[in-house]
C-alpha cells in the first residue's frame, strides 16, 4: 500500500487522465501516454456528480476493470472519486489514493467512513470553502493522511469558470503544514489556459497539480473544453520540471 | 401524510425551534409556544453537521423519541436534518417533512435516496450556489415536492455571516415556480438582526420563514447567538402576518 | 436649503426619475406623475459614468435648465449625481441633495470638495465596499449629512445583475446610525423584480428608496431594462406604505 | 520620454520601492538598492487614498523633489499614483509613467484627463471588476498606453487580504493582447507570502510585477506588513528571472 508520505517523495507529484472514463481503449492509451510522459498517477471518474439528473452520470462500475488493467500494465497508481460511504469497499482493489470531490467536501458521513481507511485521500476544496472549513473537512478523515486540492472558488470575478485561489493554497501548506496540490482545469474552463494556470501553482509552491488530459479531448462527454491533449500534457510536464527546480 | 400542497394552504408556512435538540424539557417547551404564536412546523437538529469533528454533534438518534412526543403532544409537524442515506428510514416515523443542509445540497447519492420516498422535502441552498445547481439539486429528488430554502451565501461583502440572497429567492419562485422559504438566522448570525431579515423575505414574497428559536436561546450548543427567544418570535409572528397580507 | 433631517420628517424618502434625462418632455411628465404619487425627491442623471467610452455619456449641462424647470413646476426637490469636483459647483442651484455614485465611492479628492459644501449627500455603495470602507467614505463629507444608499454587491451568486445586501444595510443603519436607502434597481436589472426588492427594502428598515421610473421606460437610453413605469410606480408606492407603518 | 513598448523591451518589468513615501533617506536607500538589484522602475506614494480621513494621508507634494533627485541619482525610472486630474500636472517632471488606482479605475473624468497624455499609465484592476469593465476603462484612456495590473479581488475565500485573480490576467493578456503586471503585496497582506504569489505571476505569463519593498518596512506608515525588505526583493529578483526564462 502507498502512503502518503511515498507518493510525495518524488515531486511534483502529477496525476493526469480523463474526467471521465468513456471506453477501455482511450483509457488505456491516455495512460500509456502520461506515463511515458513522468504522471505517477492515473485519474478517470466512474460516477459522475452532476448538477442535473439528465446529464451523463458516468460509466459505473464497469470502469473498474479498466482501471485495473491500467495499474498492471502501466505501472500507474489509480485515484477514483468516491461519492459515497459504499464506493469506499467498492474500490478498494483499485484505487491507491482516495478522492473526494468540491461537493462532497463537507459530506461528514463519507469523510468518518473515509477516516476509517489507511488510504491517502485527495480532498478538493468547496466552491467556496474558508481555511477552517477545508482544515476541518481534512481534520475528519485524518490530517497525516490528507492532500488538499485547490481547484477555484466561485467569485464575482467573471474571467473563467472559477478563480483560481492561490492564497487559499499558500496557507495551507504554509500555515497548516499540509500538503496541497492544483487543479488548473476546473478553474480554467478552457483548455488554453491549463498550462499557465498549472505553471503559477507549482512556482507558487504547490506539491503537484492533477489535470484533465487525454489522447482524445474531443471525445470526452464531460468537461471537453477544459481536457488538455497528451501532446500539451508533454509540453507542460516539460516547463513543470524546469520551474519546480528554480 | 402531509403533502406539499397541504402544507402550503396557510402561508406564509413558519418553521421554528432550536437549531439543536439539547434536552426534552426544552423541547416541548419551546413547541408549546412556538405553536401558540402560530408555527406550523418545529425544527430541532439531532445529527449536526460541523465544521470541526471535535465540536458538538448533537444528541442523535435518543432526540427521536422526544419530537415524536411533541407530534403526539402539541401536535405541529416536524422536520429533521438528514445527512445520510440511512437516516431517511431511521427519521420516517417522526419526520413529516425531510430537509437537506447546505453541506449537502449536492450529496447526489443521497438526493437519490430521498427522491424514492413521497415526504416533502425543504432544500437548503448551498454556500454559493448557482440558480442551476439549485433547481438541479430539487431536480434529482422531484421539483414537485421540493420547497427551496434561501439562507444566505458567502460573498466579498463583511457586514454579517452571510448576505441574504433575495434575489436567488426571486429567481427560484418567479421563473422556476418552486415554493421558497427564507431561514434569516444563519445569513445573520445575531439575534437582534433575525427579525428584520425575516421581514424582508417576507416582503419579498417568500412562502415562509425557518427561524431557530428556544425558550432559553443561551443555554443552546449550536448557534446560540443567532436563536431568537419564543418572546421575540411571537413579535415577528406578528409582524410578519400583517406584511404577508399587505 | 433642505437639512437631512428634513428630509427625513416624512419616511419613508421616495426619489424617483429616470437612469438618465433624455428630454425635457420626458422627464416633466415623469415628474408630475411621481409627484402625484408621493415621491419627494425626483432623480435623473446628466453626466452617466459608463463602463466604455463609446456608449453614451448622458445629455450633459443642458439637462440642468430642464430640472430647474421641474423643481420650480411640480414642487419636488432634485438630486444629481456628482462625478468630479467641478460638477459640485455647476450644480449648486439645481441639486437640493448631491449623490456620489457607486464607482466614485473612493474618489477622496471628491468626497473632501463636497465635504465643504452644506447640502444633504446620497452615498451609494461600491461594488463590493466593506462596512468600514463605505462608512469612511462617508466620514470623508461628514456622517451628519450623509444618508447611504445600497445598491447591491456583486458576487459569486448569479441570480440578477447585482446581489441586494440587505445585512450591510442593517449594520450601517443599526450599529453606526446612519440614514440608510435601497437602490432596487440597479441589483434587479430587470423591471419585474424591482417591486420586490423595494419591499424587501423597507420590510428590513431602510429609510427610503431610489427608484428608476419613467413615463415610458421603452425610450430610456440607460438601463432601460430595470427601470420601472411611473404605473407601476404608483403600485410599488401603495405597498411601500403599508409595509413602512407594520 | 519613454513609451509602453520601450518599458516591456526588457521583460520581466519590475517596479519596486516603498507604498508610501516617508524620508528622503529611506527613499534614497530603498531605491539604490533596488536599482543594483534589476529594477527599472521607482514607485512611492505621496498623496494616500486611505479609507478613514483620520489616518496618514502621505507626504504629498514635498516628495516630488524627493522623487526627482532619485531619478536622476539611480537612474531609476519613476511611477506616481494619480488621484485626481490636478495631479496629473504637478507630477509632470516626474512621473514617467503615471499610475490610477483601483479606488479610481472607474473615475472617469480622471481617466480622460490621463488620456491626453502621452505617458504609458498603470491601471489597477477595481476591487471586484469584470474584465469589461477593467478593459473599458482602460480604453477611455487608449489600450497602446495602458500596462494594466492585477492586485486581487474582494471575494467569500478568506484566506489573506485579497484574492490574487490570475485568470483575469491572463484573460485580459491573451483576449485582449494587453500588457498586464502583478501585484503580489496588496493581495498578501502579509510579507512572507509575497515572493510565492509574485513567482506564480510570473509563472502564469505576467510581464512583470509591482512589489513593495523598502530597506527598513518596520518603519513603513502605510502597508508595513507586506512591504519586504530589499533583501528579500533580492532573492526573489533570482527566481523571477529564473522562471521566466522556463
């Protein structure tokens, strides 16, 4: 099993992959890809959250499988969004690294089950959260084996979907001592803006960042416009590095 | 069973009681006179939600047996918070109306849940909800039970805990055509502010109002400087009779 | 030359006339009408601050002969709103109240000249001003003669234009003794909810309302969308009424 | 005179000094300093926007000398903020690229003034602006002069003073093509935050930065704990350089 601590030996951690799985095979290539291009991890949600009912809700539970064929064939550690207490067992086989999403982040009942776990977890920030409330979300599932995740907070800023918040980041790692990372697509909305928003994150001091990239985006059904191809993916990793060491 | 339509042939509907259930004696008092003044349903937490997982989570499931007592005894109606899937059977006896919190206006899995079952069901806007989220969220459980409840969002503006959004409000009621009700105590965060607030959604056109009241608002665990004393409600009562019918 | 504390003998302060003067027949026959059903003051804009240079900028000087006429024909007071120091000057005969705009609430060197001049000053509210930001803009002209004017805050909530923030409003009212209006227009930007939130207003305990009224909203070349009929007017009026004496 | 195209001709731009300006002494040290360090641009504050009238309101016009003799001692390149349409005379020797603040990015009659004048111009971005109105206003005074500066909104995220908004830069950058730089000290509030938030700028494509710095901030009036000390601005001046060469 990995720890926490393992995962953050080698930074920037970077975790990469679809939003949402949509067939075995673009997983798998996307997942060759990121690897071959320095992701430790491979991220792709089975059960999507979504604000209406209608909309596509994810693969299910037939993602699993793919997901695990990922792990043995690529080598990747596999993160999947948990929504609810009973994903937790459901998973277990799979996923490394637990992760639950900006909507759930103060959904207690899931955060105690989660606590009962000696899995790393990903907590994402709320649209909106305050440091204490993040803190406190972390706090139920067990601060040693947490990794925040800054992904923007709505605003009355109107440039892109989200403001990406930087200070928010800055004092939890600084003033907390926990560890954070940066999701530069939910803020952006626009795959244009990925890498830039990834770039001030790590120069920032952020841990590592998780970004939406497949082989495809064209075909994603959730989140397409913000999904960065692995040819960017590449380039990014490239300027990732460089700005991590200075 | 008590459906939507029924309960709102009164307006504007009143819901009052402590945010928190500390002991039945308080309870039943604080039921008494809410009833007397004109409240049609009582409102008490047993499960509390908090930020923090040292805080004070409230008495559970024991506080169940007491408001069945105050149903049988006063009887008003009752509502309970519901923060997992499982508490929809545990409350079914006791809780004629559900009611989710703002923490989890998008725990999808347990809007699910509660969209299998007939009750009426109060939703409580989230933090920084858009109108879409919202009326999404009332979707996944059936906008045909569904009374939206505005309680403030949290924005750049300092003045108290959160800034009463009447204009949310609005939008839901005239455009979407779901009943709202507004909850002035959260969004205040002071007791002597909750009168004034609650008047405005009133004169705004708000179905109703949920009002944290106690006959001892100091001896409250929760939200003790935001609960009006049953004094104070029964002044608003009236208030807020002769503003609905002007 | 009217107090503030004359203006204030009769709560609660009605202004009303257009965004901005377009005609001289416009903006008399709005005025006889909104005489006719109780306002006090009549409002109409010369010099618009807008957003880009190339939308129009307002009628300009000329407008002031035209409100010279209404002041003397139908017995109203005016109020113009200042955006540079030398306007205060140019409009002494014609402004009985002078009113910063919400977009010069920080122009100090404009807050200190009015600071010398006796009249009554309406503040509006900046876009996201701190109580304490917007209560020392006032202090800069002199709390006594100050009366603050909300007029919506912008933030993360996407319902209207602007989100009506009527706990700043209590606090300036309650915990600095400040006279306090609302704006309803500006935070709807659309003319059906305007009524609304100025009962929203005066429910909460604002001292008055500014409201932008026209005989024929149709022709108004700014923000026409939100300014309501002097009908409809005469209608808001009627419930502001019942609603101030509850 | 220098122009826009000239200033951006050795990017990153770096404008340092104190936010106020208090002694010739200090001024004189801070800008040698920073001078060896790689700045190329003197900012000082004489004439304070401050939010109560009651507290330090600058040096004022006795500190144009001041600025003049380290202009022509360092070489140094000077910026003075404008706040009123007088000024923009007085600072004529002066200034060699003028400076409106967020307080006035919406004082219209300010920025036509400015817009007669050849000089490139500094907008800060308001504290809660849309990027249409930042670019509009931008535009009363010519987009081929103005370097507009980001310097953090007012939102719900509570974490430091403001929240540093990268996406709008990079919004106003790549939609509108026009230079923007950062302000990393308004937005901390608090001296060791600054160097990340400045990095993560610069990271994101800035094309330059505006910091506070002094040789001694104790003694600083005004923004004491976010101005660094030139020692600092030296290390950060490394790893500026650094990443944005990357």
């Amino acid at each position: 099993m990995i720890t926490r601590d393992n995962l953050l030996e080698n930074k920037p951690l970077v975790i990469a992959g679809p939003c949402s799985a949509s067939s075995r095979e673009e997983l798998l290539k996307t997942a060759y890809e990121v690897k071959k291009m320095g992701a430790q991890v491979f991220r792709a949600g089975l059960w999507k959250a979504r604000t209406c009912p209608d909309s596509f809700q994810g693969v299910g539970d037939k993602g699993l499988k793919w997901l695990m064929e990922i792990k043995e064939k690529t080598g990747l550690l596999v993160t999947v969004e948990i929504q609810d207490s009973q994903q937790v067992d459901l998973v277990r086989d799979v996923s490394d690294i637990l992760w639950v999403g900006s909507r759930n982040m103060q959904n207690f009942e899931l955060l105690k089950k989660i606590g009962e776990d000696p899995r790393p977890v990903i907590l994402k920030r709320g649209f909106i959260s305050t440091i204490k409330e993040w803190l406190g979300a972390a706090t139920y599932m067990g601060l040693d084996k947490v990794i925040l995740c800054e992904r923007g907070v709505r605003t009355g800023a109107d440039a892109m979907r989200f403001t990406l918040d930087l200070n928010a980041m800055l004092v939890a790692k600084h003033d907390y001592g926990v560890p954070v990372i940066v999701d530069p697509s939910h803020t952006a909305g626009r795959r244009d803006m990925v890498g830039h928003l990834a770039c001030a994150g790590i120069a920032a001091g952020a841990d590592g960042i998780i970004v939406e990239t497949s082989v495809d985006p064209e075909v994603e059904q959730v989140d397409r416009d913000q999904t960065i191809s692995t040819e960017d993916f590449g380039i990014l990793m490239n300027r990732i590095y460089k700005i991590y060491s200075t």
